[in-house]
C-alpha cells in the first residue's frame, strides 16, 4: 500500500477537491435562498458559520494531502494502533481521558432502566466485527477477509475524505 502512495493521494485530493465543490454549492444555495427571503437571517447566520467551519476544515485537509504530509497507509496505521491500545488506555487513563475515549470511541450511549446500552463509533465498530460467526464454528476464511476490511476501513478512517477510492492492497 505503500508502494501505490501517488495514486491513492491524487485520489484522495481529487475527493477534497470535489468536497470543497459541493460546500461551495451549498453555500451559494444558502445564499440564494438568504436572498429570496425563504430563511431567517438568525438561520442563515448559524448555517453559514457551519459551512465556513467546514470549508475551512477540508481546505486544511486538502493542502496537508497536496503537501505530502499525510498518506492513507498512515492513517490507517495510526488508527489501528489506537483500536488497539483503547482498552489498556482505557483501564490505566485518568477520569477525564477516559471521557475523551469514550467520545472519540462510541457513537451512541444510552440508558435503558438500568442497562446502559453503548454502541461503537464507525470504523472501531467495524473492527470488532470483524470475524463474527453465525454458526458458531472456527472459521478458515479469516486470513482472506483481512483484505476486505482493510478496503472498508480506508473508506471510513478518520482523516481520509468519506468514500475517497479505495487504495489497491498488494500483499
């Protein structure tokens, strides 16, 4: 993966770049319908802000990937290693980075009577599902279902644009 790097970061800028577009869009349409007295200004306002802070968001994103300071197998790594380590990290963290993890973590955390009921974010959740087994029995395809993960994980990792194209993997 590796290897490919040039291909996958034209790819993902390419992804940004299309991003950035439709912000724009988005942002004229707003404007548009401002104008056209369709939304309050108040509303206005508060979307506004919101599409700016976005904008500005993929912008950043967008000159760290035309700059070569961040590449997909990067990514992926780091977020490995932190699914790999949240457990340890959470039983030896203080109060309050134990908060964070759970934020950065979980998706929904609910209670219902006196059973919490918390669910993973996204790609950790992908994560451990992984090898779920319907019938109970070991499974011999686990090897061959590392590529498939793989391929899902890129398209959600935190970092890489969602639904950027998917890198080749070379083993």
């Amino acid at each position: 993966m590796k290897l490919s790097n040039t291909e996958e970061q034209k790819n993902i800028v390419n992804a940004l770049t299309l991003q950035l577009g439709q912000i724009e869009d988005r942002l004229n349409r707003l404007t548009d319908a401002y104008i056209d007295r369709l939304i309050e200004k108040d509303l206005f306002e508060q979307r506004k802000s919101a599409l700016l802070v976005e904008r500005t968001d993929v912008e950043q994103r967008l000159a760290e990937w035309k700059g070569g300071k961040r590449n997909p197998a990067d990514e992926l790594l780091c977020f490995l290693e932190r699914a790999d380590s949240a457990y340890l990290a959470y039983k030896l963290g203080l109060p309050e980075e134990k908060r964070d993890l759970l934020d950065s973590v979980t998706s929904n955390r609910l209670v219902s009577g006196k059973t919490p009921e918390i669910m993973l974010a996204s790609p950790f959740n992908e994560v451990a599902n992984r090898f779920e087994c319907t019938s109970g029995g070991p499974r011999r395809s686990i090897p061959r279902t590392w590529h498939a993960l793989i391929k899902r994980l890129l398209t959600i990792v935190p970092g890489t644009p969602f639904g950027a194209p998917v890198p080749t993997i070379t083993t």
